[in-house]
C-alpha cells in the first residue's frame, strides 16, 4: 500500500481504505464495545489512531473536540467521521451501520425478551452489567486524560470543566465549561 496524506490527519498515513475494511473494523468494535460514547472514544483511540493508524493522536484529538462540541452523540459522530476520512461516504455509511447494527439487534432481542420474561430485567445481572460498564468507562476516560492532557495547563483545565460540570449538572454547565475552557485557551495562546 503506498502512501498518502489521509484528509483527517496531520501525518502521513497508509491511503484510503475500502468500504468493507471500515465496515469489518466497525462491526468488531460494535460487537465489542460496551460501556457508552465516553468508552466508545477511547475504544476508537486504540483501534484507530494506536493500532491501524488511520490517523495520528493529535488529529483524532482535533475530531474529538469538534463532535464533542457539536449536538448530538460524540462517539457515533467520531466513528462515521473516521470512516468518511478512511472510504468517503460509502465509509460513513459503513461505519455507522457496523458500529449500530450489533446494539440495535441486541435491543430489539432483549426488549422482545423482557416483555416475555417479566422478572428477567429485575434479576441481579442487569446490576453487574451496569457495574462492569462503570469501570470500562473509567478505563476509557483514564486512557484518553493520559493523551488529551499531557500537560499541567491542560489537565488543570479539564479538572476546571469536570468541577463546573458538577456545580452545574445541565446543559447550562456543560456550555459554560466549554465557554471557559475556550477563552482560557484562547487567553494562553494570544
């Protein structure tokens, strides 16, 4: 495979991809993530920028800030971002439908399960699903603090917007968080 400059990286990376290899790739993370978007971004870090890199740290960092900046869910606009950068379209396409297809058929099944079995839902497994998926997302915040803010500015700013977020738990404190961390960013670049 020769190599090209990838259009969502800032290093040279192997050339674009095929619509099946974002759609295999995809669909093992689908099969395999757990834990929700949070976890899902640092699954996306280790598949993509660390193992196949697709792209480097610092670009995925650049995308995650944007989806995270953007409405809507960060994880699934992260992975159809890396599948449009990898196949064009057909791979946005891919790597939503590979990402989405194994929970979607998951939940259909345990819904039409639940109405069936009445007591399944209340029997202790659903706690230890919900226990597990506590530490996968720790695990997928430590591993992407440890890339995102490698500095003391940086982690004393995400440390900020953690503490303003809980002060104010709604939409109002998630915008004042990003509100400061821009200007304060902005304050120590001028």
């Amino acid at each position: 495979m020769t190599d090209s400059t990838n259009s969502l990286s800032h290093e040279t990376t192997p050339a674009r991809g095929t619509t099946a290899e974002v759609f295999g790739a995809f669909l093992k993370l689908g099969l395999t993530s757990f834990g929700g978007p949070i976890a899902h971004l640092g699954y996306f870090r280790s598949e993509f920028v660390e193992r196949r890199r697709w792209l480097d740290d610092r670009s995925y960092s650049d995308l995650v800030a944007l989806c995270q900046f953007l409405p809507g869910p960060a994880s699934s606009q992260v992975g159809m971002a890396l599948g449009l950068g990898r196949a064009g379209w057909s791979g946005l396409l891919a790597a939503w439908a590979g990402f989405t297809l194994p929970s979607a058929i998951a939940l259909i099944l345990f819904a039409f399960g639940i109405a069936e079995y009445q007591g399944l839902a209340q029997s202790g497994w659903v706690h230890g699903l919900k226990v597990v998926a506590v530490a996968i997302v720790a695990q997928a915040v430590w591993g992407m603090a440890k890339s995102l803010c490698p500095d003391r500015p940086r982690a004393a700013l995400a440390i900020l917007a953690a503490l303003l977020t809980m002060i104010l738990p709604s939409a109002l404190g998630q915008v004042a968080a990003i509100a400061v961390a821009g200007l304060l960013g902005w304050w120590q670049l001028k």
